[in-house]
C-alpha cells in the first residue's frame, strides 16, 4: 500500500497564499479599471478637439527619401542582430563616432517608447534594409530650455547621399518633437569658404530656415564658428503632433489591456497533469 506524500505547507501557508493571490487579483482589476478611464478620458478629449489630423505640405525631397526609406527608432533589439551595432556607428562616424558602448546606450533609450526623452533615428532601405542614416532627437535637452527640443547626429552614407534621406530622418524628428515641444535648436560648425559647410548653410538656415541670431556667416576664409540656430514649430504642427502623441498614448493603454486579458485567459487555463 503507497504512503502519502507529507506536505511541508502549513494551514497559515496556504491562508497567506491565498491571500497573496487575492490581492494580485484586486491590483488587476484596480489596474484594469483605470486603464480603461484612461482610454475613455483620451477618447473624451480626441472627440472634443474634432479635428482631424492637418494634411502636411511635404518637400519633393522629402518625398523622394521617404519613398527610399523606412525611418524607426531604434531600440536594444537591435543590439542581437549581428552586425548592427557596428553598422550604426559607422554610419554616425560621418557625423561624430560613437563606439559601440554609446551605440547600445542610445538603442536602450528607445526602449521607453512613448516616455523615452532622447532616441535614436534609424534610416533602413526599402527594397534590401540596408541602414544607410541615422538622427538623434530630443524633447527636452539639458542645454535648452522647457519647450525646446533638439535634433543632431545627422548622417549618411556617402553612397546613399542625394536619395532624400536626411530629409526624411529630418522630418521623422520634427515630427515627433512637435508633439511636445514648441522649438527645436540644432547646431554645426561652419567654415568661411568651405564648400561642404556652405551647402549645410545653405539646407539649415535656408531651405530648413533654423535661423542663427547673430546673422549669416561671416569672417575671413578659413575662419570657423559655432552656429546656434532655432526654429519655432508652427502651431498647426504642434496641433497635429498633439494629436499624434494622444492616439498614440491611447493605441498603447488598449494594448495594455490586450495583454492583461490574455494573462487572465492564461491563468485560468487548467494546469496540464
């Protein structure tokens, strides 16, 4: 005849994990409860602004890189595939070389999502997923003040330059800092008589029209400043952006809750034998 096992689990065990278990249950509910009043709040504020997102005028070259180009913000996974992180920091080399340390800090910072501060934008190819630029952005830097966000480490491979895509790294992070923010700062170096400087002159100040306060370039040839330039987000931008950021907030709370409900589905699937 078999003997029963002996349970070391004691009546006052079992009583405290039963109510450890309530009490995991209470904070679901409580959690879920105010995910969906979220939700709801978002939905109240989205049908009273009853505006649609502003249908954005679009440069032709930004047109053409975003038709090059898929931009995302990267993230540690990218870390496992091989090859990347390497890939990154030669492609920012053409604007400062990172290593690969600083590389797999700025991929980590995307992973915040929707609550990450700085993030790392990703220029891959259509048709083969090439990485070929990169951009970081900011919303609030500690060298600007409250509302003014920043954009830099703008680079590209040489032999994808031409195609639009710094353009559309250039767009992917206005766009996103107009959802916070009113003002984004960038900054060079320029150099009197340098070909290369005066066409960064000519896109930044001009055609983007960031403005510098002390005026255009000036000086012998050969001398080199520091340009500081602005530009104010025009407000129907920012509306837009508001907008974004809220169905964004709201995409993720509904998926919060997609998740949650096939953790209770999991958990109450009876245990195999």
């Amino acid at each position: 005849m078999g003997s029963r096992m002996a349970s070391n689990e004691s009546p006052q065990d079992k009583d405290n994990s039963s109510d450890d278990d309530d009490a995991e249950v209470v904070d679901m509910v409580q959690r879920n409860a105010m995910i969906r009043e979220k939700i709801a709040e978002l939905d109240r504020i989205l049908s009273e602004r009853g505006v649609e997102e502003p249908v954005e005028s679009t440069p032709q070259n930004t047109m053409k890189g975003e038709g090059y180009v898929d931009i995302v913000i990267g993230t540690s996974a990218l870390v496992k595939v091989p090859g990347m992180v390497q890939r990154i920091d030669e492609v920012a080399s053409g604007s400062k070389r990172l290593g690969s340390h600083e590389v797999m800090r700025r991929l980590a910072m995307g992973d915040d999502g929707l609550q990450a501060n700085r993030v790392l934008h990703l220029a891959f190819t259509k048709t083969d997923g090439e990485l070929v630029g990169c951009m970081s952005s900011t919303y609030q830097p500690p060298w600007t003040e409250h509302g003014c966000g920043h954009w830099g480490l703008l680079a590209v491979d040489p032999t994808h330059q031409g195609k639009g895509v710094a353009s559309a790294l250039v767009r992917a992070g206005e766009r996103r800092l107009a959802a916070v923010c009113d003002e984004i700062q960038i900054e060079y170096r320029h150099t009197v008589g340098n070909a290369d400087c005066d066409r960064l002159y000519e896109w930044y100040e001009n055609r983007l029209e960031y403005r510098c306060d002390y005026g255009p370039p000036s000086g012998r040839p050969g001398s080199t400043d520091f340009r500081r330039c602005r530009k104010l987000i025009p407000e129907k931008e920012q509306q837009a952006g508001q907008q974004r950021r809220l169905r964004e907030v709201r995409e993720y709370l509904v998926e919060q809750l997609r998740e949650e409900d096939e953790m209770k589905v999991d958990e109450a699937q009876p245990e195999a034998t």
